[in-house]
C-alpha cells in the first residue's frame, strides 16, 4: 500500500513529527497539552498569556508569528528551544523556526533546509473544497478522516510540524506513523505465533 509513496528523507533521523494547537489564552493553552500537543502556538499574544500558561508549564515551547517574515513562527523568547513535554515522542528541542508549506511543497522546503510546518486543517479543508470543486472561505471544514490522511502523510514525509485543533486523534496519528517509520517503539506490540 505504501509501496507507491516517496520513501521520506530520514535526515535527521529520530525526530517525529511534533503536533502544534494554536491557543488564545493560557487555558486554551493548558488543555491542548493535555489533548497532547507538544507546542503551543499563541494567536494573539500578549506577555501576560504568555507568562500565565509558562508558569504551569515551563517545558512547553511557546511559538509566535514572526515579525516581517509571513508563514513562519518562531520560539518565544527567541533562541527558547526547550525540551518539550515529558510525554511527547520527541525527546530534542523543536526548531527555532517553523516556516509553514502546503503539503506539496514539503519536499522541496526539506530540500532548502526550512523547518517545515504543514496547516493540516487548512490543507484539509483545501483538499475537501477542491474534491467537492468549490473555492473560498465558506467551507465548514474537513472531514476527520482526510485530515488524519493529510497529518500521517505530512509526518512520514518528515514535516518538522503539524498544526490542527483536532489534537487528540492528531496526536494518535503522529504516535502510529513515528512507529511504522521507526522512530519510537508501538504502544502495543502483539505477535501472532503459528
């Protein structure tokens, strides 16, 4: 079945794919840590969201728009890269900056040396509009089947990031494509003995 897709360039190996939740306040925040995001993204941001949320959860990187540079985010404070969640698959610091690409770019960002961030709901509501041969912004959004097609694509192609609201079957997504590409052990391993 996956004899037909691109095998994903492994460098630098050992690094899933780490899930990002946009948040608006340092509960949103909160709550997308324990639906298993491993960085928060704040939209909008002030200082005191921003110290409220590291203040119960120092580990967790904080990403912000970054100033003139459209599609990208960057870790708050700048040169911030520490360790993420202790429950995350993902055991190094994230990147310091993320430039977001659509899927079909992915490749070729890897190639130039971007960390990559791919919108996955936004690509999934992209893919939905142009299955159903619609445009604009009026689109009630994904369907969660596409969008876990689009999230375990992104990662075996070795995106850097995801960024989705629906977190906690996104998270199981990124955990079962880490294991199929060898990048952290099965939950569950069963073998049948005949």
């Amino acid at each position: 079945m996956l004899a037909g897709m691109p095998a994903h360039d492994a460098s630098p190996p050992g690094r899933p794919t780490i899930l990002v939740a946009v948040a608006v306040d340092a509960s949103s925040a909160s709550g997308a840590v324990q639906a298993g995001a491993d960085v928060i993204e704040f939209r909008p941001s002030t200082p005191s969201v921003i110290s409220e949320f590291r203040a119960s959860h120092p580990a967790v990187p904080v990403y912000l728009a970054a100033d003139g540079a459209p599609g990208q985010i960057r870790v708050h404070p700048p040169g911030d890269a520490s360790g993420l969640p202790a429950g995350s698959p993902r055991r190094d610091p994230p990147p310091p900056v993320l430039t977001e690409v659509m899927l079909s770019d992915l490749a070729g960002a890897r190639a130039a040396g971007l960390a990559t961030l791919v919108d996955a709901d936004a690509a999934a509501a992209a893919a939905l509009a142009a299955a159903q041969g619609r445009t604009g912004p009026d689109l009630a959004g994904p369907d969660l089947a596409g969008l876990l097609a689009i999230i375990a694509v992104a990662a075996w192609l070795g995106a850097d990031a995801v960024r989705t609201r629906h977190l906690a079957p996104a998270r199981r997504a990124l955990d079962m494509t880490a294991s199929i590409r060898g990048l952290r052990p099965p939950a569950m391993a069963v073998r049948g003995l005949a």
